[in-house]
C-alpha cells in the first residue's frame, strides 16, 4: 500500500517530467537548426578590402627588394606594413555572425546547465531590473533547456550536414535547384537520417537532465523523489525514480529506433 | 552556332595555375573527347564550363548568349542569376551523384517539375520512355543504392538528358565503374553520339575516345596540346607529348 503510494506520487511527478521534456524537445530540435546556420555562415563583410592597394604595394615591395640595400626608414616601413597586411588578411578572413555563434555555442556547453537555468530566471532581474510573473518560472526552466539543447543538437546538425558528400550539392546545383530548394530537398533529408543515432544520445540525457530543473524549484518526478526519500529516511524512492526513468528512456530507445528503420530504405 | 564557347580561360588555385589561356568552342551536334593526364585541367575545364568553378579570367558563352565575362582588368565576371544558362547544360559525374532518398523515377523527374515547374505526369511519362530506351523501366521505383555501378551512371545521364539540355557534359563517367561495367555505359553515350547529340567527354578509354567524337583535344600542363578528328590525333600523332602520352595508354 505505501509502496503503490509512492508509485502514484511519483507518477504524478512525471507527469511534469514529461512536460519539461516534450517543450524543450519542440523548441530546442527547430532552434538547433537556427544556430547551426549561424555557425556554418561564411558571411565575410571584409573579404575584399584593400585587395587593390595590397596588389599595388607588392608591387613596390618587389621593387625595393630588387634594390638590395635599403635604409632604415625603409626597413621600418616594410615591417609596418607587413604587421599592418597580416592584420588585413585576418580581418579579410573574419566571419562575424560565425564567430558570433562560436561563442555563444561554446558557452551553452562549457558552462552548467545548472547555471545556465539561473541565469535565465534570475538574469532580467539582475542585469535588467525587470521583474517578471511568478508564471516566468516555468517559462525560464523551459527557456533554459531548449536554448542549452539547441547548441548541442546544432553541432550534431553541423556534422550531419557536412558529411554528405559535396557532390549532392553539386548535382543539385548544376540540375538548377534554388539553395533552399537543395537544402530542403537533398540536404536536410539525408541530413536527419545521419543525425539520428547522435540525437537519440542527446535524448536520453534530456531525459535524465531534467531533475536539474529542481534548481528553479519544478517539481518533476526526482525532485519529488528526493523529497520523499528525505521524509520517510529511505532510498526506495531514489531507486524507484531510477527505474522510471530506465522505462521511460527504453520507450525513447524504441522510437527512434523505429525512426531510424523508417528511413533505413536507402543507404 | 556554337553550342558552347569558351576563350582565353584562365584558372590557378592557389600559385598552381591549372588552366593557362584556354580557347574551346562545340558546334551543335559534334562530340568532343578530352583526354590527357591527370592534373591536365580537363576537368577543371568542365567545372568551370558547368559553373562549378568560376574562372580567374576569360569568358563564357552558351547557344551565342554571355554567360560571363571579363571586365575591364581582365577578370570574369559572373551575372547574378546563372540558371538561365544552366537550363542549356547537364553534367554526367564520375562518381553518378543521384540522390539516394529518392527512388529512381523521383530522381529523373524531381528537377524538371521543381525547377523547371514542368508537368509532372507529362515529366513522368518522358521518364519513363527514357529509362524503357535504357532497358531500366523496370527500375523505376528501385533506390539507387540498389542498382549496379553502371546502372546507376545510366540512370545519371537519365537524369541529364530529363533536362532536355542542348549540351552534355561527362566527368570521366567510367573511371568509378568495374571494367565489366564500362561497356553499358559507353554503349548509351555511343548511342546519343548517333542521335547527334553535343557532347563533351571527359575520358581516359581512348578506344572509346577514338571510337565516337568527332574530334579530340589532348590536354597537359593546362593547356590545349593538340586537337582534330581522331584519326589524326591517334593516327598521325603530331606533337612529341601527345606521342608520349599515347604510348603510355597503349603499354
């Protein structure tokens, strides 16, 4: 009888759980695709600059170094310029909205989720000075993982994408197809086929990942666990909690699996 | 008319300069073979005559319409919107590259009703009358990855050829074949030859070279060696390099 009633508490549990867990799958598996754009951008706004002086300079460089003997003055201001052309080819090179996104992908993923979910609530007050609803809690917990979710599912995307061999590009570009219409049609399909065993990993931490939401107080089914084990002094509850989430990732094992058979007709 | 006409085409990677002034044009209805050595550029001339390379300088022109151009230094310059131009093209590959998502029939008829915004069951019906010229109708609904390596370049030109262009262009398109699958291959480009077809190929089977073109243009070092009909080239071989190569092939 007490232990059915743990059963139904905890079950209860899940039932947030599960929430968490479909919202930040629905926002963060589209976001992902955002950011792995912005990483993958090739945007280089100072790809051309001083490419004609740079010519004209080399010029004139050829000519001195032709002369053999050349002052000091001269010296110093061949050595200018080469400090000056080095920082120019970097600066041709820079890839600002990708840079952008490097950055922020490497935050979401050296940093804590934990902190990350703090962050989120407690980041307008603090920063901005703006108080929020009791309601943003729930909000911020669902904010927090998907935003965390999409950084690592981009780079699953990023390596999807860029293991299809460049000649499916190149057919589809000789054949006319718009950009969009490459990347709808035989990008992305063969894309998701790829990514699916890496997503499934990512899945199953989801799952597991969600009993960091207790930090902005979210009552899903461990921190309820947790809760009961402490009142009744026993860890029947945490290893119940245990087994919920073994059944619950078994059944995402067994999804995906059939996703993948799904698409395993061609190779 | 020129089908195709390229001059004074000039392409380096990097310091390697791989084209060095070359001037090529294709009458409607005349078969070209390239061959030469690797790292000759034949196929960085196709790439660039296919638009997947662009040119360093030089210009480009299909059915008597600039495609490209220089400026006034010298260096090409492409127009914004190029699919007008890639409308008189189609590109066999050496490695076929069909969309393996899609069935076969699906990868024949996709462009022609997506890009070309054809009628599909009209689109279907010439596909299907293509690949039963091929003897693959029975394919139709197979995966590429079920075909055979020579099937599967046959569906390629399928493919090409569903685009109706006025030009095609072939990669090498026996080099990723077994040598017992070359022949289904060069028998469909034989067959096109005789339909006049304008083809330009890219090859390294030099009996099959001498066998179907026109006319054939030895490449090395980036540029144009030597080029006329076959059995000048191969018959009465001029130039000492193109001798040398020959006598390559031959042991």
């Amino acid at each position: 009888m007490d232990f059915l009633n743990l059963l139904a508490q905890l079950a209860a549990g899940m039932g947030n759980t599960l929430l968490l867990f479909a919202l930040t799958l629905v926002f963060s598996l589209p976001l992902g695709l955002l950011v792995t754009f912005g990483r993958m951008s090739t945007w280089a706004p100072f790809k051309n600059l001083g490419i004609k002086k740079e010519k004209e300079r080399r010029l004139s460089g050829a000519a001195i170094l032709a002369d053999g003997d050349e002052s000091l003055t001269q010296q110093m201001t061949r050595i200018e310029r080469s400090h000056w052309s080095w920082l120019l080819a970097h600066l041709r090179r820079f890839k600002p909205v990708q840079f952008i996104f490097k950055v922020i992908i490497a935050i979401l993923r050296g940093t804590p989720l934990m902190l990350q979910l703090l962050v989120v609530f407690f980041g307008p007050y603090y920063i901005f000075g703006v108080s929020l609803s009791a309601s943003y809690r729930f909000i911020a917990v669902v904010l927090g993982f998907s935003i965390n979710y999409a950084a690592y599912f981009a780079e699953i995307y990023r390596s999807g994408i860029e293991s299809i061999p460049v000649g499916q590009r190149e057919a589809a570009q000789v054949l006319g197809y718009s950009k969009a219409q490459t990347f709808l049609k035989i990008i992305l399909p063969q894309m998701v086929k790829r990514v699916l065993p890496p997503v499934t990993n990512e899945v199953i931490t989801l799952v597991k990942d969600t009993s960091l939401a207790f930090v902005l107080v979210y009552t899903e089914m461990f921190t309820l666990a947790k809760q009961i084990a402490a009142a009744r002094t026993s860890v029947m509850p945490l290893f119940v909690a245990g087994v919920f989430y073994f059944i619950f990732n078994a059944v995402v094992a067994v999804v995906m699996e059939r996703v993948e058979k799904s698409l395993s007709y061609y190779s | 008319m020129n089908v195709l006409k390229m001059t004074n085409v000039k392409k380096s990677f990097g310091d390697l300069e791989v084209l060095k002034d070359i001037s090529v044009s294709v009458d409607k209805g005349e078969v070209v073979s390239i061959i030469g050595p690797s790292g000759s550029g034949k196929s960085t001339l196709l790439r660039c005559a296919t638009l997947l390379e662009q040119m360093d300088s030089g210009e480009l022109w299909y059915m008597g319409e600039k495609a490209a151009g220089n400026d006034e230094e010298g260096h090409t310059v492409y127009p914004r919107d190029l699919n007008q131009f890639r409308r008189c093209f189609g590109l066999v590959f050496q490695n076929f590259n069909l969309f393996p998502h899609y069935t076969v029939l699906k990868n024949l008829t996709d462009a022609p009703v997506s890009v070309l915004k054809r009628n599909p069951a009209e689109v279907k019906d010439e596909a299907m009358a293509l690949l039963r010229k091929m003897g693959l109708e029975d394919k139709a609904d197979a995966y590429p990855c079920q075909l055979s390596g020579g099937q599967q370049q046959r569906v390629s030109i399928v493919r090409a050829l569903a685009m109706k262009p006025e030009i095609l262009f072939f990669d090498e398109p026996t080099s990723a074949l077994d040598p017992e699958l070359t022949g289904e291959v060069l028998k469909v480009i034989k067959q096109l030859a005789e339909e006049k077809m304008t083809m330009v190929i890219v090859t390294h089977e030099m009996a099959f070279a001498r066998a179907v073109s026109d006319r054939v243009i030895f490449m090395d070092g980036g540029v144009i060696v030597e080029q006329g009909r076959p059995e000048e080239v191969f018959g009465d071989t001029q130039q000492e390099r193109t001798k040398q190569f020959l006598r390559n092939y031959q042991n």
